[in-house]
C-alpha cells in the first residue's frame, strides 16, 4: 500500500537489531486518516470472507482492527495481554512468547465472545516472528472458530512470522513488507497488498 | 449520549463493589459504529477549542481517541502503561496509583510528541477515581502544553474523578454519567453530552 510504504520511508526510523520505529504514525502517535486507509484496505481484500469478527491484541493492533471491523460492519475484539479485574468469565488463553523480551505472556479472551460459528479476520500492526499471531489463532482454534486469514500493516519479511502462518494454511496479507533493516536502509518487497 | 445509555442499560452488567461491565461493546469487544459515534460527538463538543492532539492511555482509551481525533484531524496519541523496547528516547512519565488493584504503575509518552504548543484533549472509556486523568495531565503539563478539556464515555459520577479535574479547571464532558449501581441496578444522571 503506496501511502503506507511513503509514511515509513518518511517517518519511520531505523534502530539496531533489526528493529523499524513508526512511532510517530501506528504505534504510540496515531494518524487516525492512515489508520482508517489501512483498515479499509485490509478489509476490502477479505470482503468476500463472510468474516463475522476482528480480532487483534492490544495496544497497538486496536486502532486498524477497529478501522477494519467497521469496513466489514463486524465486532472487534482486543485480546488483553493482562487478566482484567472484571474479566470473571471462562477465558480462551494462549502462551505467546516473546523474542525480544524473552519472556513469555499470556494472552486471553472471554469465551463468549467467540463460538464455533466464527470467522474471524486476524489484525495486527507488525508480523516479525509470529509469536503474537500464533497465539491469537490459538485462542480461535479453543473456541472452534476459523481463521479466514491475517491482515498485517507491516510485515518483517525477514523474519519466520509469515512462514509460521502460511504453514497453518492461514493467508496473510501485509500492507507493507520489509525486505531488510541493514545499514539503517529500509528495503520494501515491491508488491501491493 | 442516549445512543450509550440505551447500550449500557441493554449490555451493561454491574459486578460487586460498584463495578460496570461494557465488555460487550466497549473495553473488550468494542462496537466500531458505537465508538465512531461517539469519538464523533467528543470531537463536537470540543469543536471550536483549537485542538492540535487528542490523547489518551492504552488500552481501551484507543478506539474511542482515535475517532474523535479523526473528527477533529489531529493526531492521536496513547499512553504507555508500559516502557517499550523502541521508546528510547526522552519520555514524559507520571506515576498512577490504581485504587482496585492497589499498585502504583508508571504511564509514559515520548517528550517529542507534546510540546508547549499543543492544545490538548484527553479521551477515556472510564472516569473513575479520576487517577488515571491525573495522570495524563500531569505528562500535558510537563510539556508545557494545555489540557482544553477531557471526554470520557462513562463517567462514575459517584466516585470523586469529576472534582479532582474541575478542581483544576479543567471541564470534564462524559458522555454517560452514572449516578449509582447499588444492588445491580444502573441509575443515570439524567443530563445530555
């Protein structure tokens, strides 16, 4: 998505370690014109899913799950990184353990939220190792859901995350893939989601 | 807002100890159409305040900010709960003491998105005890920049967060208020946003 890629070759910024910064656009400042562009997009290239939920992580996957949810006219759930004082129903949980903190989180949501009859469209910011995403479709899997695919904006496509997917046979779509990080250049796949 | 109190009356669930459950549609699964509507009407009220950022604290602070920042184009940014590995730059911190779990946790923004000369709104789905506002006013004022005004879906009006921000000068607008929940039964301040 050529306004996605543009903002990050403007504002994104390179760290060590593999590591993009968009922290001025999705992940701490918002640009919520952007976010509703991404949202639609993904949901545009899964209209035809019969996608009955969105679901995604917080933080920083709520703002383009919302978006998308909307375009598709479903709910949007946010699965919680931290047990909430009024969460007392059955949770669906899952292990997602995390590469660069080397810790491992749980991640839940409530049970009812999710049945068999759904067919959720995955949301989130970035794919790297998958680890996120692997927990979601997890929590999906307990609640006998299916997983019509993941929308991501911006896939580190020299990670295993998307291999990780593709394996489950799940499709991903990524609005922006990143080819390399080195010498503080930031290479895209040059193909459009 | 009757679009948001018809919601609560119908959705609603009250626990024990004077708690509200919007998990349906609010800070769990979220409505998007509910949401937009009511960024929507935020953004309205505060019209003509000359607001260059709306800002608010993850998680379910994200939806609601995001449409009333979209309604008045101007970024958004959320609050960290948490340090994040990329926030390697000069943060604004506030400490925020959380009555029902009883842990003092610190709340973060990187220092380069607020500056003396932003006019800010602050979103939230829930005021409360008022602590966690106290908080993001206190990042607003160590960057200098002036607080226009907060929005807040729904306000528990008997708890004291309405009196500890006015007593600032700052105007508070909820769009529901809630007067009491004694023995599961939701009573509404019966006053319009």
């Amino acid at each position: 998505m050529k306004e996605l890629t543009d903002r990050i070759k403007n504002n994104g910024r390179v760290l060590g370690e593999g590591v993009l910064k968009v922290d001025e656009f999705i992940t701490h400042q918002v640009d919520p014109e952007l976010m509703d562009a991404m949202g639609k997009r993904l949901a545009e290239v899964f209209a035809d899913k019969k996608i009955t939920k969105v679901v995604t992580i917080e933080a920083s996957g709520i703002a383009p799950a919302v978006y998308a949810a909307q375009a598709l006219n479903v709910p949007m759930i946010f699965a919680r990184k931290s047990k909430s004082l009024t969460m007392d129903e059955e949770l669906l949980t899952a292990s997602v353990y995390s590469f660069t903190k080397q810790v491992t989180s749980t991640i839940s949501i409530s049970r009812k939220f999710l049945s068999a009859e759904d067919n959720v469209l995955l949301v989130d910011d970035f794919l790297a190792n998958g680890q996120a995403a692997k927990g979601l479709i997890e929590l999906c899997q307990q609640a006998g859901a299916s997983v019509a695919g993941i929308g991501i904006l911006i896939e580190k496509s020299f990670q295993d995350g998307r291999q990780l997917i593709e394996d489950m046979n799940i499709p991903v779509v990524s609005l922006a893939r990143i080819a390399s990080l080195h010498d503080g250049k930031i290479i895209f796949i040059e193909e459009d989601a």
